[in-house]
C-alpha cells in the first residue's frame, strides 16, 4: 500500500487585536490597583494580584500561536498549538470531500467566492509574502474555504493522492 504523509508547520504573526487586548490588560490591572486600592483598600490589591496572575497564564498562549498541518493517506488535520504546549486539533478534513485546492489567489477559486454562506478558516501565519493555499470543501451540507501554507512536500503528497483536485497554478 501505497501511503503518503507530509507535514508542515506556521508560526502566526502577532496581530494588532491581540497587542491591544494586552495593553488594555495591563492597563485595567492598574487601575485597579492605584483608583481600587485608594477606595476599596486590600480588595482592590487582591483582585490587581489575581489579574496579574491571569496575564501572567494567558499572555504567552496569546503571544505564540502556531498551526501544524499534517497530511497523512487522504486526511488533512489542522492543529493549533498556544504557547509552544497546548495542542489542540482544530479541523481534520478527508480529500474525497474536497472540491478544489489551489493557490488563494489563483482563478480556479472564483466560481467558489460567489458561495453566499462561504465559511473561510484561517490557519495561516498572516505573512503577506507568504504562499497561501486555498482548500474548498463541502462537509455537513456547508461549504467551507480552509488557507494553509503547505510545504512542497505536503503539495506533492496531495497530488499524487488527489490529482484532480490540486490545481498549482
């Protein structure tokens, strides 16, 4: 038996949401503690003390978000690792639901952008120079459009698995 695998792997590059969530953090825990602690005392500085330590868990997972992409005999998981620990599974697909896949930018996907309820999942690293693919697949009676960067490993796994849905141009 003939079966493939390739994997590959995209850090996500910090967005402006998630700086301003951050700022807006460190900013709430100091008013808290300076305006809380002149009216409400001791209280004030133990909710601040709480806050700082939930910063303290949630800011790394924040800061490094990570996508893997594993292709193994037809099936394509997306896992999305937080803070270089948690991994979680995010989507698994299987290539006989596919319809397409093809760069983001290429025609093939146009007469799949008209698609009204087009469901789009990002699990790329937001890097404009970056070599982005499209996956178009229908599963549970939606339609779902899926961007990854594949690796030329990953592309020619799909291929040879799937040849009629790889479009690479």
């Amino acid at each position: 038996m003939n079966e493939s695998y390739a994997e590959a792997g995209v850090k996500r590059k910090k967005s402006a949401t998630t700086l301003m969530i951050q700022i807006a953090a460190v900013f709430g825990i100091l008013v808290v503690f300076f305006v809380g602690g002149a009216i409400l005392g001791s209280i004030a500085t133990f909710i601040a003390s709480v806050l700082v330590v939930l910063c303290i868990f949630f800011f790394p997972r924040m800061n490094s978000i990570e996508y893997e992409y594993v292709f193994c005999d037809g099936q394509l998981d997306f896992d999305k690792i937080m803070g270089n620990a948690k991994r979680k599974t995010a989507l698994r697909i299987d290539f006989e639901k596919v319809e397409i896949m093809a760069p983001a930018k290429s025609h093939s996907l146009d007469s799949f952008n008209h698609i009204q309820q087009l469901k789009v999942k990002d699990f790329t690293s937001q890097n404009p120079e970056a070599r982005v693919f499209a996956i178009i697949v229908r599963q549970d009676g939606a339609v779902t459009k899926i961007l990854f960067e594949p690796n030329e490993k990953m592309i020619t796994s799909i291929k040879q698995k799937s040849p009629r849905k790889v479009v690479e141009v």
